[in-house]
C-alpha cells in the first residue's frame, strides 16, 4: 500500500443527509418505523462505518484505473513483456475516475438486516505521472501536482455538495504492497 491519503480524507466534516436517507431507507421496515430511535446515534455511527469502508490508499485505487488503461496494455501480455522487465511509463496530463460502491449493513433489534449501499465518485487529475511496472503489475511511480474530488450518494441521491481537496503535490515517490496492482489483460478492459 502507498503511504498517502485516503479515500475517507475527501469526505466532508459533516454528513448529516447520512443519517436521515437512513432513517428513510430503515423506515420502509414497519417494525423500524413504529421504533422511537435515536437516529443521530444511529447517523453517526453510519457516518464512522463509510470512514472504515472508505480507509483505503487513494493511490491504490486509481492505479486500477491506471491498469485499465490502454498504454498498458502490451505490459499484460507476457509475449510482450518478460517477468523480470522493468519498465517505466510516463501518462501526460489526465483524469481518472473510479466509484466505489460500500455497502453498510444495519441491524436494528430483532428486525431483519438492512443494506444501505452508497455510492462515492473520485475523480483525480494529475499534470503527469511515472508508473514503473514489472511482472505484469504497477508496483510504485511518481506523481506530478496531482487534486482529487469526490461525490458520496445513497440510492442514487448526492449527500452532499462535490468536496473538492486543494491542489497538492504528491511527494516524491510511493510504492505498492508486493506484488503490486494488477495490469488487466487486454481480454478483460472496460471499453
């Protein structure tokens, strides 16, 4: 893992549509509904379990989008690339966008479990970037000025307003846990 900013840093302070777009999804239980509950209790400890679920390296998770992308593709191939070449490849300026989907289970008394899934959109623009591969895997670069922004919904609904982060730049190098992130075989790209 690179040693960086995670995903859950891009989440605003304060999430208060969390709790309520609960409340409304949990209500469609009869049961739940009828409950008095302390739903702030229950909206915060929603907003602490997408922080959990969102404590990933946000560089890990746009190096697969990174592995997706067309320039690396001849690096998937072993009839192209031999196991131990190590190569360097430079991206110009770009965006990357992935979304991730949690999903929080909740469980209210004796009440049937109840899956909230959110959605939360990254998007990152980089002024360049050095990717080094080796082994069919993306195991460290270097980043120019790099920003990220990022949208949390739940059902299809903004929580709130797109944070934007300040533009900063990413020091030096970061390296990835061995192996490294997986470049995807030609086979298996998105279009």
């Amino acid at each position: 893992m690179a040693d960086g900013l995670k995903l859950s840093a891009l989440l605003p302070n304060r999430l208060d549509e969390v709790g309520a777009r609960a409340r409304q999804k949990l209500c469609e239980n009869k049961d739940v509904g009828a409950m008095t509950l302390a739903w702030d209790y229950i909206g915060s400890e929603l907003n602490g379990a997408l922080g959990q679920a969102l404590d990933c390296d946000l560089m890990e998770e746009l190096a697969k989008g990174w592995a997706n992308a067309d320039l690396l593709a001849s690096f998937a191939d072993p009839a192209k690339h031999a196991a131990s070449d190590r190569s360097v490849v430079e991206f110009a300026a770009h965006e990357i966008k992935r979304e991730l989907k949690p999903v929080i289970a909740v469980t209210i008394g004796s009440c049937p479990c109840v899956e909230i899934e959110f959605g939360f959109a990254v998007s990152a623009h980089f002024s360049g970037v050095q990717l080094t591969i080796t082994d069919r895997h993306i195991t460290g670069g270097r980043a120019g000025e790099a920003w990220a922004s990022a949208q949390l919904s739940c059902q299809g609904t903004p929580l709130h307003d797109a944070a934007e982060t300040r533009k900063f730049p990413i020091p030096g190098t970061f390296q990835f846990k061995p192996p490294g992130v997986p470049l995807l075989p030609a086979a298996s790209r998105s279009p």
